[in-house]
C-alpha cells in the first residue's frame, strides 16, 4: 500500500516542484474522511486478493487429490491397462502445469486422442 499515493489521491498531500511532499491536514470532515475511505478500501483489496489466492491453492490441491483418485481406481480395476491408465491421467497434472495457455477443452480433447491411438 502507499500510503503517500493514498494521501495525495485524499487531497492531503502535494508534492512539490523540488520532489518532496508538502503534508496538509485539510478539513477533517472531507479530506481525513477521503483517506480514511482510501485507506480502508485499499485494505480490503489486499485482504480479498489474500483469500482468494487461499481459494484457488485449495481448488488446485483437491484437483489433484481428485486426480490422484482417480489414477489409484484405474491401477486398481484395470488389470492390463491400469498403469497406462494412472500414468495419462497423472501425466493430465503435468500438461496443466506446463501449458497454462490451453483451454481446459483442449486439454480433454488431446488426451481423447492420446487414448485412442494407444488402443490402436
């Protein structure tokens, strides 16, 4: 946070033509009441950009519990493709890490076409 931003942007402080800050103490009721807003709203920014990193650490970590699952149930049922199985959908956590720039859609579809070439 800067706060000096903050204050200029409140009408509380100037810089000059040296540089420096020139510091005002306003009318309390308008400009102490505008940095305050300015202050608290910067604030909540930061708080919310906080937890919604939080939120998407715990979305990416049950993706890969859930992926994880996933590949145990295929070396667990399938008996001659489980490994093969396990292996692609593992291999699906690697290919979201390195191409952050393809879709979702995209990402299914190229691993459609892998299984099918392997059964081929």
């Amino acid at each position: 946070m800067d706060i000096i931003k903050l204050a200029e942007e409140a009408g509380l402080a100037y810089k000059t033509p040296k540089g420096t800050y020139w510091i005002d103490a306003g009318y309390p009721d308008v400009h102490l009441e505008n940095f305050a807003e300015l202050v608290a709203a910067e604030e909540r920014k930061g708080c919310a950009d906080h937890y919604l990193q939080i939120m998407r650490d715990a979305v990416d970590k049950a993706i890969l519990r859930e992926r994880e699952a996933c590949a145990r149930l295929c070396e667990d049922l399938f008996l001659s493709d489980g490994e093969w199985c396990a292996k692609s959908i593992r291999a699906r956590d690697m290919s979201t890490k390195s191409q952050n720039s393809d879709t979702s859609a995209e990402r299914v579809h190229e691993s459609d076409k892998s299984i099918q070439e392997r059964k081929t």
